[in-house]
C-alpha cells in the first residue's frame, strides 16, 4: 500500500497530496518498494487524468488516443537511456532527427524556399518545446545580425499578442523586442503599425500562426511583403498551429497563408508535442537556408573536455523523446492527421456556432481550433466563474477581458461535448447577468494588471507562485 500520513485538515489546493503521501526531504536511508512505489504515483496520474479525459480542459492535453500514446511509450523505452549528444554511440538518432525536420518542413511548403530562391534550401533542427525553438530563432537573428550587419543592439517587432517566449528572448539574450498592438477589430497585427514601428536597428518581425490567445494568424502576406521591402528576416510562431492547420487547409478550409510558400518568410517554429502528437517535449525550428541555422549552433573545439558541440540550447536531451516523435508521425501518416483534424473541427465549428446563437458574447476573429470570445454586455469573468462551477476550465486573457477554449482530441471522444459546452455557457451568462457590479474570482489578478503598481504585485505574485512549486 502507498505510504500515507494522517490529514485531517482540508487539503492545500497548491499542494493536495501534502498529508496524503508521504513527503521526502532527504533521499530515504532504505528503499521503497517498487510495487508500492509505483501504486501511488498510479493514484496520483490516474485521478489527474481524469480531469482532462472528460473533455472539459482546453487544451494543454495533446495526444492521439491511449493506445497511440501506449506505443509511443513503448518506442521511448527503448532509447530512454540514450542521450543524443553522444550520438556516435546511437547513429539511429540522426536518423530519426533529421527525418523529423525533413517531414515538418516539407509538410510546411520547405520545397517553396528552392524555387523562390535556388540557392536556398530549409533546414533545422529538433528543441525541447516551443519556446526554445522561438528562442533559438531569436539568437539566430541576434548574431546574424550582429556578424553580418554590424547592428549591436537588434530589435525585433511582434504582435502584442505574440508567445511570451519571444519577451523571454529579451530578458536572455538581450534583444529588444518591440510589440505592436492587435486591437479591433480582428485583434491581428497591423502590418501598416508595424512598418512605422520600424528603425535602422530593426532586424526581424514576427507573425504568429495562430497566436495563443485567440488562436488568430496574423495577415503574413502582408508581413512577408514587409519584410522583403525593409530587407528583414520573418519568423513565424507556428509552435501552436504548426501541426494542425496544414491539415485544416486540405479539409478545405480557407486560410491565410502561414508558410514557407511565403517567400519573405525565414524561419518557423512548429511543436510536435502538440498536434503532431508526440511525446512532451518536442519541438522544430526550420530554416530558409543554412546560413541562418549556423548561428544556432554551439561549438567548443578548445575545451579539456574534449570537442563540444550541440545544435540548441539543451546539451543532453533523450533519446527517447526523439525515437518516439518520429515514431508518432511516422505511424499517423498524413491519413491519421487530416481524420483528427476533421474530427477536431467538427467539434470547434460546433461550439463556434453555438456561441453565435449566445447574444451577449462575441467571437474574436475567424477561429479555427480554438474559439475565443469576449462580451460588450456581461463580465466573462463571471462567466468563467460559472463554467469552473460545472468543472470546465477555460483559458482566461486579459486587454481585452477573454477567454477561448481550444479543441484537442478529448472534446472529439465524448460525445454532446460542444452541447454541453454551449448550455453552460448560456447559463454563465445568466449568472454574470446576476453577479453585474460585483467582483469576479477571476478578475482578482487581471483586474489589477494595467497599473506599474498592479503589474509588480503580480510579478510578486507569479514569483511566490513558483517559489511555492518548488517548496516540500
């Protein structure tokens, strides 16, 4: 039986399982058995994943079915001892590597780069998760432009709506990072604000396919036009639709263009963990040619070591994230993505069209996979609340006052899921009808966030947080 202490208080909702199981301090003096060892972390997944399985969560929870993720994890088995930068030892993963870079890019238009350009030829490189792959495309346009350009200090636009990854950028590296505001009425960049924002020492832009918050993609024809007339390198964020909307335009939806078939285009980020369905964490940044992809690279031929070089920022990285990533999209094939795509549409055109029916609220853009929308007539704050009441967990946004729910594979296997969706929805706006002129839950930190004072004590906030995630 798993060890267990007396609780009787009532469980710390950032902590529940503190008085429950046993806590270490210290690495215990004699073993546990592995049997009971493995009985409790088994409660703790099996109780956890019921929350998502049900189909209530937006987002976060990416896969392709049990028994997919069941052979993924028996591939990861296989190499979970493997650390890739020891490659010469286990030559399967170059192979896997770059197989995976190879289909991603040619799934996202790479064979365009050639024919705008025959000199160019994509390329890249496997990262932890979407925010090294951003970052890592940050550090390229960094060096590059201070090797090639001479500009010291480069400066990047973004949309404000753009992955914080990229501000994340700014704070490591050193890059300023210039947003640019998405507003009314599609809350997507504005091309035209972003060409006045442009100075000697701008480097590069940015466009995000679709963005997080709304799950928008910004206008890259315009962008990528900007950015061959000012001569700037354009990245795109594909780490959230990277893996879905190639699949989403051959079901014959209409879309922007959001890829290498752009020819200003000159490097993307796509996340395999999420809709491509591997194992977390995985990600791809590609390139428009070598050139750019060099500058990723870090090389130390003088240490006593001996020769160092990795391709990003991780050095050890597993084997097995990477053996089961190629695994996953090898046995999904184009068919098993366009079915889970088409499935996942169905549901989101569901609950997009009955949130068009709720008169009090108002989607954001044209969605596709997520639906995001805000209300001129309630508070959807109160309505979050409600729908947290019946157990649905929302993603919540701020500037303007939001929330979207984006549509993974679980939403598609329970059935009335988007009916559901949308009587509790009207039901939340009744209740943020009867709770008009009184706080929120919700809005007890967005509310405070537009003044310096509110944003520090929110910054404290999110520090005591983490300080809280790491304490026994």
């Amino acid at each position: 039986m798993a060890e267990q202490t007396d609780n009787t208080q009532q469980p710390d909702p950032f902590k529940p399982y503190k008085g429950r199981f046993k806590s270490y301090h210290q690495i215990p003096a004699k073993g546990r058995d592995k049997d009971d060892i493995y009985n409790e972390i088994e409660t703790m997944a099996t109780e956890e994943n019921a929350k998502w399985k049900s189909g209530l969560a937006s987002g976060t929870f990416y896969h392709a079915g049990d028994e997919h993720r069941a052979f993924m994890n028996k591939v990861f088995s296989l190499y979970s001892h493997i650390n890739i930068i020891q490659a010469d030892l286990c030559p399967s993963m170059s192979k896997f590597e770059s197989e995976i870079v190879a289909m991603t890019a040619s799934m996202l238009n790479g064979d365009k780069v050639k024919q705008d350009t025959p000199e160019d030829e994509i390329c890249g490189t496997l990262t932890s998760g979407g925010s090294e792959s951003i970052m890592m495309a940050m550090k390229v346009y960094r060096d590059k432009a201070r090797n090639e350009k001479g500009i010291e200090y480069p400066e990047v636009l973004l949309p404000k709506t753009a992955h914080s990854a990229f501000r994340k950028s700014e704070e490591y590296f050193g890059i300023k990072m210039v947003d640019i505001p998405c507003d009314l009425p599609d809350f997507r960049v504005d091309p035209k604000a972003m060409e006045k924002a442009i100075t000697p020492n701008t480097v590069a832009i940015v466009g995000s396919a679709g963005n997080y918050p709304y799950g928008l993609i910004d206008p890259m024809e315009d962008l990528s036009d900007l950015a061959l007339k000012h001569k700037l390198w354009f990245h795109i964020d594909g780490c959230l639709g990277g893996f879905i909307l190639p699949w989403i335009e051959k079901l014959g939806y209409q879309l922007p263009l959001f890829d290498f078939r752009l020819p200003g285009l000159t490097s993307m980020s796509a996340d395999t963990h999420k809709y491509g369905y591997g194992l977390k964490g995985t990600s791809v940044v590609l390139y428009r040619n070598k050139n750019f992809r060099k500058y990723q690279y870090f090389t130390d031929p003088e240490w006593p070591g001996g020769t160092y070089l990795s391709p990003s920022a991780s050095g050890s990285r597993s084997g097995g994230l990477t053996a089961s990533m190629w695994a996953a999209m090898v046995n999904m094939g184009e068919e098993g993505y366009l079915k889970i795509a088409g499935d996942l549409m169905k549901v989101a055109d569901e609950i997009k069209a009955g949130i068009q029916e709720i008169p009090e609220l108002k989607i954001i853009g044209d969605p596709t996979f997520i639906v995001s929308f805000r209300s001129d007539e309630v508070d959807v704050y109160h309505v979050n609340d409600f729908m947290k009441q019946k157990g649905w967990r929302y993603n919540v946004f701020q500037f303007p006052p939001a929330l979207h729910f984006c549509v993974t594979r679980p939403q598609t296997v329970n059935p009335g899921i988007a009916e559901r969706m949308i009587k509790d929805l009207k039901e939340g706006v009744d209740y943020a009808k009867s709770k008009a002129g009184t706080p929120s839950e919700t809005s007890a930190i967005y509310g405070i966030s537009s003044s310096l004072e509110g944003y520090q004590f929110i910054n404290e906030m999110l520090h005591a947080y983490l300080d809280l995630f790491y304490t026994v």
